[in-house]
C-alpha cells in the first residue's frame, strides 16, 4: 500500500475523509484532511490502476467491476470535498481542494485515455460475453466505450497532450469562476441603512437583512431600524425588487445583481472567453465541430438541429403571450399613476408585477408564505410520497454526521417497513458560504456489489440541499410558494436516486442518465404543488394551523399561467444564449460573450438587457456545472414531466385508486430503471407512447402553432 509523504500511518487511520464505509464523518472532516487523504487515496488508486492494465480479462468481473470499485471510493472521498465546496465554503477549504484538483484531473484523464481498458471494454461488447449480460449491462458498457472517446483514448503524442493541458486548465477555471460568484454575492452586498429605503419591503426580508448587518460589522442592526444589508443573490434580491416601494432603489439592486462578478476585485469576464475557447479546442481535438455536438453526443436530443426546433417552436408560442403580458403591466402602472408609467424598466417589472398579481388574484407572495411553514411542507410531500410510490419517510436526526446545525437527516422504507435509503436536507440559505440555488447530488450509489456483505444491497444515500429563508426569531422557516416547488423538485431528483431497483452503481439511480432527461422526475414532482389533496397536506397557516382555504388555491392555480408567456420566454433566452455560445468558434465572428447574448437577447426578450448586463458572469449552471451546451435540457425535459403527468389528469387527480395505480407504474418505470434503459424508452414503458410538446403548452395556458 502506497503511503502519502509526510504522512504517518496513524494520521491516514485518523483520517475521517478516508473511512471507507458509512456516512461520511461531516463532524470531523476538516479542511486540512483533504490534501493527506486525496494523495494517499490517489497513490493507492494509481497502483491499482496499473495492476488491473496489466490483468484484464474478457469477463465483467475482471474489467468493469474493479473500475466500478475505483470509481466508487474516489467520488467517497472526493465527492464529499465537491459537496463541503457547496454547502461549508470558506478560504482554507478552497485551498485545499484547488491544491488537489489537478491530480484528480490528471487520473481520471488517466483512467478515461486508457488504451488497455478502452481495448478490453471493446472486447466485452463485441465478444462473446455479450450474450449472458443484461440490457443495464451493455448500456453500460456502451456508455464507457463512449466516455471514453470523449475523454481523448483515441488521441495521439501532442495532441493527447494538449487536450489534458486544457482538461486542468478548464477544471480550474470552473473552481475559479464559482469562487468568485460566491465572493462577489458578498462583497457586492448592498447596505441600505434609511428606513425609507426600505419602505414597502416584508418584515423577513428586513429581518434576514438586519442579521446579516450584525453578522459583518453592526452588530446593533434591527429590523425595524437597520441598517440592512443585501446580499447579492435571490432569497434577498427577490423579494426587494418585488417589494421596495423607492424606485431608486429596487434600481442600484438590480444593476448590483445583474452586474455580479462582471467587473472589479471579482471579475469572471475574462474566464468565461477562456472557458469557451478551450471547450471550442478540446471539441475540436476530438473530432467535432463545436462544443455543442460534442455536448449533444451524450444526450437525449439527436442534434443541434432538434433542441433549435423545440426552443423556436416554444420561443415561438411564448412571444407574443410575454409582450402582450408586458403592455397589461405597462398598462397597470401607467392607471395606478406611478411616475414609472409608460417607461417601465427591467428594474420595474417584478414590483409591478407583484402589484397586478395582488390585485387580479387577491393574494401576495408573501402572505402565502405563512402557509407553508416548512416543518408542515415536509409532512405534506412525505405523505405524497407514499400515497404515489408506498414509501415511508421518517426524521432520523442524529442518526448521521451533518456538516451544519440546520441539516436534517431521514430514512425511507417500503410499505412493509424495510428500509430503502436515506437522505439529507439542508434547507436554508448561508449567503457567502454556500452557494446559491438548489440542487440534489448523490452520497451513497445504490450497488449489489458493493455492499458490504454478500446477498446484500448497499442503499443509496442522496443530499438535498436548497436555499430558502431561514427562521426568523420564534417563526419556523415560512417558504415562499417558489420555494415549495424548488424543495418537490429536488424531492424528485432524490426519488430517483433513492427508488432504482437497478443494482449496477453506474447506472442505478440518476447515473447514466442521459443529461436532457433527468429533470424529468424533478419537474414531474413540482405538478403535485397544484393539487388540491396536496396542497390541503403541505399547508397550515402558522398562526391559525387552517389549510390554505379554496379560494385562495383556486386563486393560486389561475396564477399558475400568469406570465407564463414571460416565463417561458425567460428560459428560452437563457437556453438560447447558452448553445449560441458554443456552437461555433468564439471570436471567429468578432463577437465576444456578451454580443452574442445580446444577439440571443433580440429574439428572446421583450425587454432587451441593460447594455452593462453581465448575468452571464453569475451563470455557474454552464460555466461551473454540467450545463454546458444543455441548458436546454431543463425544457427539453420539461416537455417529458408535463406529458407524464399528463397522464394523472386524463385518469383523473381526485380518483385515489388511478393515481395510486398511475404512481407505482411511474415508481415501476421512471424512478425504477435509472440510466440501465434509454430513456426513450422508459418514457414509452411509462406513457405507452412517445412524448408530445402539447401537454407543456396547454399546462402553461400557451397554445402550440405546430
Ligand atoms: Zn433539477
């Protein structure tokens, strides 16, 4: 066994990063445990990579299942840094991950250019072997051969060597980008310290505020008084530009938000053109045109040609509706008198449409926000869950290391009680210290072969992180019904991970799921929002405890289409920007980043983007996570989850037997099979059909022109 330097044996037993079963140690794992243990597992790694180049054989057991095994204890130990990366930040963390970084990089380009393994993976799905191995199996096997292909096996001398060189620099690059949006959330934070600046706003806006004030440096802030501070990101830069009555000042937020990380100390405008032109290389080392192909090889959609046509078709239908929608509110503010009348700018348009909202629906954001007490929420979406898919979720806090207080930890059984997974939730936001949004992300892989004991499953274990308010004084976290969705739609993603049947780790759960299919579950999940037994189950007002009264609900489900054309239409700039950035070569045009969105921006907006508009420069989906070049997967996906629940409403929502006999074919199919089917077809075994853009359009009040 390899032994890092420097390092006593004791220290690597002590190491808390390097237990190789349970749960991760987040109670004792420290940044300074992330250099030892990475090098140490690396070396280790390293020599059995070597070891099994020179002992494969021409069976499962002795090529894919020892790389499964590898693969399996570096996402342990690494995947935990990436997840401490997200949700604990700070200096000392990102030093040491920055420091390994590139070794991880290096043998993973390593493992995925290996000639031998490439040669004996070939093998096994050409030979003979073939025969005796499941459909899971060859799909896996043909998601390697692919990988691998896309990894750079088939290059030579230096242009193998030139495309490694951009693998670490791009590795870098997206760490140093994300870095930044986090300092810059901080830094940019802006203070407003007059009471009449906050004139308008709701009291857990100025009470998250005020705590963040005596968090820096004032430690007297109160709600009431100030002074306030304002982070840049959306918890707090939402309900602001919703509320705050001073245009002056819903205007310096708005340009500090759309500004973030585009200029000064934090500065990602440089990275981004750097990010693009290596991508642009490395895609042409490879063989293909542009990144975008490169990107579309490993998805759902077939081409370029068709994610186009689906974003011009949806483009297409939401245009009309999102101007039209603009002049009602232009219209609105002009009749209330406003000064803003008739000149309505970006800055306006959430205050505004806050306003029409209030009035047509007779219902504020923020006074649904005493219905949804999170503690309530849980219960209600616990309860779905087993009414759908026979599960049963229970609290087991304690049971598992959490790397923060707010951290909860739970258990999911099967009807008859025998445990299934577990998962975490970190429900609230850390401005500063963990990043923005919400995301879901694999603990624990589900796996036959490595479970601990033979004729044993090991059981998947899924993090669920998000970023809504947390409590304020005696007050549970109240969500915003936004929030609400965002925790279904995470729930969805867990459920996937947590319910596979698949027993192969690399393709149970959401792994080897094509990237443009696995928002599927997720969005499928965020439907329930709007229905009535469910939302009867997740709401109890936090004063009264009565359930959001039918008026109210029918109020919110009418507000289900409200600017829905503007939403639409949002999504469809944001998608549009991300594949004209990397379908062609950058500055071949003489465009930089910022033309070409404002190129996106004429045919996607009703409204162009200020000239200084740098949102780009905050958009870690496609420049610090895997969104590149499938943004669009969120609405390609979209059109699956609105089609699949499609299939609940023609059987009838309030018929309990039709949904409970519709969600175990959906548990049986979608959330069952993981990546070991195409998901084509597992959309086909669930629908009975292939999947058609009518459900999403009508669901959204828009009307298909196809
Ligand atoms: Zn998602």
């Amino acid at each position: 066994m390899t032994k890092a330097e420097g390092e006593s044996p004791d220290s690597r037993i002590e190491n808390p990063l390097l237990q190789q079963t349970g749960l991760p140690a987040f109670d004792r794992i420290e940044p300074k445990h992330v250099e030892p243990a990475m090098r140490s597992l690396l070396a280790d790694l390293d020599g059995e990579l070597t070891a099994l180049e020179a002992d494969l054989g021409s069976t499962w057991e002795r090529t894919v299942a020892p790389l499964e095994a590898m693969g399996d204890r570096l996402a342990r130990c690494w995947g935990a840094v990436g997840h401490l990366m997200g949700v604990r930040n700070d200096d000392a963390l990102r030093e040491a991950f920055e420091a390994v970084q590139p070794e991880v990089v290096t043998f993973a380009l390593r493992q995925g250019q290996s000639r031998p393994i490439h040669d004996a993976l070939r093998e096994l799905i050409e030979g003979e072997e073939r025969e005796k191995f499941s459909p899971a199996q060859v799909r896996i096997l043909t998601t390697m051969l692919r990988d691998a292909s896309d990894a750079g096996v088939g290059l030579e001398d230096e242009d193998r060597e030139r495309f490694n060189a951009i693998a670490q620099e791009l590795a870098q690059l997206a760490t140093d980008f994300s870095n930044r949006v986090l300092d810059a959330t901080e830094a940019g934070a802006v203070w407003l310290r007059d009471p009449a600046e906050m004139a308008g706003t709701p009291e857990s806006l100025r009470e998250l505020a005020a705590q963040a004030a005596r968090d820096d440096t004032e430690p007297g802030a109160t709600a009431a008084e100030g002074p306030w501070k304002i982070h840049l990101d959306r918890t707090c830069v939402m309900p602001l530009l919703q509320h705050a009555e001073r245009r002056e000042v819903r205007e310096k937020v708005y340009r500090a938000y759309v500004g973030r990380a585009g200029s000064g100390e934090f500065d990602n405008r440089e990275t981004i053109e750097r990010i693009l032109s290596l991508r642009h290389e490395q895609a042409q080392l490879l063989g293909y045109g542009s990144y975008a192909e490169l990107s579309l090889d490993s998805k759902m959609a077939p081409d370029v040609e068709s994610v186009s046509s689906l974003l011009e078709e949806l483009r297409v239908a939401s245009y009309g509706e999102a101007e039209g929608e603009l002049e009602t509110l232009a219209g609105f503010a002009a009749n209330s008198g406003a000064q803003e009348a008739g000149d309505l700018a970006l800055w306006d348009v959430a205050f505004w449409a806050e306003r029409l909202r209030e009035e047509k629906f007779a219902y504020s954001e923020e006074d649904l926000r005493s219905y949804f007490p999170l503690p309530r929420v849980l219960e209600g979406l616990f309860g779905l869950a087993e009414r759908l898919f026979e599960v049963r979720i229970e609290a087991a806090d304690g049971e598992a290391p959490v790397w923060h207080e707010d951290v909860r930890f739970f258990r999911v059984s099967d009807a008859s009680g025998e445990p299934l997974a577990a998962f975490y939730l970190d429900p609230y936001a850390r401005p500063g210290h963990k990043r923005g949004g919400a995301w879901m992300d694999e603990c624990v892989s589900r796996s036959r072969r490595l479970a601990l004991q033979a004729a044993e499953v090991r059981l998947p274990v899924a993090y669920l992180v998000c970023n809504q308010a947390p409590p304020v004084a005696e007050l549970p976290s109240l969500m915003r019904f936004d929030d609400v969705q965002t925790l279904f739609h995470e729930f969805g993603h867990g459920l996937q991970h947590m319910l596979t049947r698949v027993d192969e780790s690399l393709a149970s759960g959401i792994r080897n799921i094509e990237w443009d299919a696995v928002e599927l579950p997720s969005q499928f999940m965020e439907n329930w929002c709007y229905q009535r037994e469910t939302i009867h189950a997740i709401s109890a007002h936090v004063e009264t405890h009565e359930p959001l009264p039918d008026d109210v609900f029918e109020k919110l489900k009418a507000a289900r289409t409200y600017r829905a054309g503007s939403d639409m239409l949002r999504q469809i700039y944001f998608a549009s920007t991300d594949m004209e950035l990397h379908k062609e070569a950058p500055a071949t045009s003489g465009e930089d980043a910022f033309a070409i969105q404002g190129r996106v921006a004429e045919r996607t907006t009703v409204m162009p983007p200020l000239p200084e508009d740098r949102f780009l420069c905050s958009f870690g989906h496609i420049f610090a996570g895997g969104y590149a070049a499938g943004y669009y997967s969120y609405k390609w996906a979209e059109v699956l989850a609105a089609d699949a629940f499609g299939a609940f409403e023609e059987a009838g929502l309030d018929n309990p037997e039709e949904v409970a006999r519709l969600g175990r074919r959906f548990s049986e199919t979608v959330l069952a099979l993981g990546g070991s089917c195409a998901p084509a077809e597992v959309f086909e075994s669930f629908r009975g059909r292939a999947p058609s853009p009518e459900a999403l359009l009508r669901q959204s009040g828009l009307v298909s022109t196809s």
